[in-house]
C-alpha cells in the first residue's frame, strides 16, 4: 500500500476560517470564539479518520514512553488534542498581532541567541510543529526589529504572509517556501545570516521532495527526520537552536537549547554529525512534547512518512 506523504493529506486552515474565527474573537471575545471553535473541531475530528488515528497513535506512544497520562489515553484525549489546536491556532494570531501579554510568556536559554543577535551573527533556529512558537515576537527581551524568516515546504507562504502583513506589517516574521535545498536557496540564506537574521526551520517533518531524511528513535520507535536543518547549518556555517513554546499554566514556556556550534564540516564528516544532531534534536522534542502532550500538531502517520531519500 502507498504511503501518503505528509504533503499529500492537504491542509485543512483556510484563509477564510481563519479570519472567520479571528474576527469572532475580536468582536467578541473568547468564550464566543470557543462557541464557534467546538463545532468546528468536532466536525474536523469525525470527518478526518487519518488525522483522528495519528493522533491516537502520538498520545499512545507518548503514554508507553513516558507515562504521561497514567492510563492509555482514548478518544477522549484525541478530541482535546484537536481542541487544543483551534486554541493555539488564535494564540498564534493574537501573537503576531501583539496582543498576547508577554508577561504570560517566560523563557528560558534565550540569552544564547541574544548574544549571537547582538554581534549581528545570525543563527539557525530547528523548530517543531509544537505550540506557539509566533510568542517569541511578543516577548519584550527580545531584540527589536528582530528578523525570523521561517522556511516551508508547502505552497502556503504567499498566503501566510498576506495574512501576517494585514495583522502586524510590522511583525518582522516572513514566510519562504523552500522545495530543495540547491546553490541559489543557499547563497539567499547565506545573505540573510550575513545580515544578523534568524532562519527557522522545523525538523519533525520530512521533506515533499529534494532533500534527504535521518532515522532517529522518538518515543519508543525509529521515526524519520529532515537531515536539511543540519546540513544547512553545516553549510552556512552558523550555529544551529531548537526552539519550543509550549503550554505552561495560563501561558507558554518558551525554551532554546544549542544543538550545534558553528563549525565547518568536512563532507567526509557531515553523515555522521547529521546523524548527531537529528539524534539530539529527537530527544529534545521527547523532553518537550512530555512536558506539554497536547501541544504537538502532526496529524499525520509521523512514524509511517515516506520515506523518499533515506540517508
């Protein structure tokens, strides 16, 4: 049976529903936006078999790993983890129009990249599809004029970036939609590092398409990863942070750890540190998503990807 491709299952947030749902919230407020958001969801969730099953997988998983429920988790779980989506999904927006209060927002290991900031190095930033990373633009330590370009597979940045634009022109966030990693995408990146901007790109899904993929185990069974995050701090020569934002009381924690320093690696070496770093960042993601189970959004057979250019 062929395998779909995360790519291939569709993305289900439209422009219009997020507007939608966006202007409800602020006419209204959030019990109104919740009104809305659980009919929504509950349709979602019955009418989406595939997404409904990956996350029953994800939940179970995170259970025999960690314990993190106390019993095997159910429907029930299921439908909050979709539930807790939609919510994220206005905090995102409320955070990049900076209206989400940033004494809600703690961080922590954030000075690291600060400090690269301040000597107008830029860095690599490996992301996850994991809570709310959009917060870091609300928080008032970080850097003004503050730079994020975050890399996407999918043909969705045009519209991301109009939405974004129309919320906060000036939210320093842009979208670029990256299919392969060759000489022309590499020297725009380059330019951007040069410039002291942060390039974030997430490493829990696979490429669609031009790129190769490691195998590391993520609770408890060997699950794909993207090798480019790695590659291409290798290649640009700048250090490389997983970032996470998650769900902490009535707020978020946003965390950075150092994956990589940045060093040059012969390509004789780059396998093997590729390896490494996708290991670690496998293990950061475990830490993360055990912290906060409902914050990880692949709806999706993650440890079923295909798996198109295995390194």
């Amino acid at each position: 049976m062929k395998k779909n491709h995360w790519a291939d299952l569709g993305e289900s947030t439209f422009v219009a529903g997020i507007w939608f749902l966006y202007g409800v919230y602020r006419l209204f407020g959030r019990l109104p936006f919740r009104f809305f958001l659980y009919p929504v969801v509950s349709y979602y969730w019955i009418s989406r078999p595939v997404a409904r099953r990956s996350s029953l997988e994800y939940l179970q998983r995170l259970q025999a790993s960690k314990n993190t429920f106390g019993k095997p988790p159910g429907r029930w779980q299921g439908y909050l983890h979709f539930i807790r989506f939609g919510e994220t999904l206005l905090d995102k927006l409320l955070a990049i129009g900076g209206n989400f209060p940033a004494d809600k927002v703690s961080l922590t290991g954030h000075d690291i990249i600060w400090d690269e900031l301040e000597k107008q190095q830029g860095c690599l930033i490996v992301t996850a599809h994991l809570g709310c990373l959009e917060l870091m633009q609300s928080a008032s330590t970080w850097k003004k004029n503050f730079k994020v370009n975050v890399l996407v597979h999918t043909a969705h940045a045009t519209s991301f970036n109009r939405i974004l634009n129309r919320i906060n022109p000036d939210a320093g966030v842009n979208f670029l939609q990256v299919t392969q990693f060759n000489a022309p995408t590499a020297m725009m990146l380059a330019d951007r590092i040069a410039a002291g901007e942060v390039i974030a790109i997430a490493g829990d899904r696979v490429p669609t398409s031009g790129d190769r993929i490691v195998n590391a185990e993520f609770l408890g069974k060997s699950a794909p990863f993207p090798a480019g995050p790695y590659l291409m701090a290798s290649l640009l020569t700048c250090p490389a942070y997983a970032m996470a934002c998650v769900r902490s009381g009535d707020g978020y924690a946003l965390k950075v750890e150092k994956l990589a320093d940045a060093v040059a690696t012969p390509r004789s070496k780059r396998s093997d540190l590729i390896t490494q770093q996708a290991t670690k960042y496998a293990a950061w993601l475990e830490c993360r998503v055990a912290e906060s189970p409902l914050d990880w959004f692949n709806f999706f057979p993650f440890w079923d990807q295909a798996a198109r250019n295995e390194q």
